[in-house]
C-alpha cells in the first residue's frame, strides 16, 4: 500500500480528502481499512 499514491485519501461526501484532514479517531479506522486492502468513504448527512 505504500506505493499506492491514492492510499492516503478518503471521500467525504463525494469529496476526496487526504486522511490527514479527519479527525484524529477518524484517522485511525481509515488507516486501518486501507492497510486491509479495504475502501472508505464517509457521509456527513444521510441519505
């Protein structure tokens, strides 16, 4: 994951953000679904 450019990004509400940008407990579950290989994206309104 390391090599992946995108690997540090995340969408907020069709916005991609860097992880840096969230909280810091946002942060932390973010970084750990991309070391599973996983995607995220978080909403601030539902839908």
């Amino acid at each position: 994951m390391t090599n992946n450019p995108y690997s540090n990004l995340v969408m907020i509400d069709g916005f991609v953000v860097p992880i840096s940008s969230l909280p810091e407990e946002y942060q932390e579950i973010a970084r750990q679904v991309v070391a599973e290989g996983g995607k995220i994206s978080f909403s601030t309104k539902s839908v």
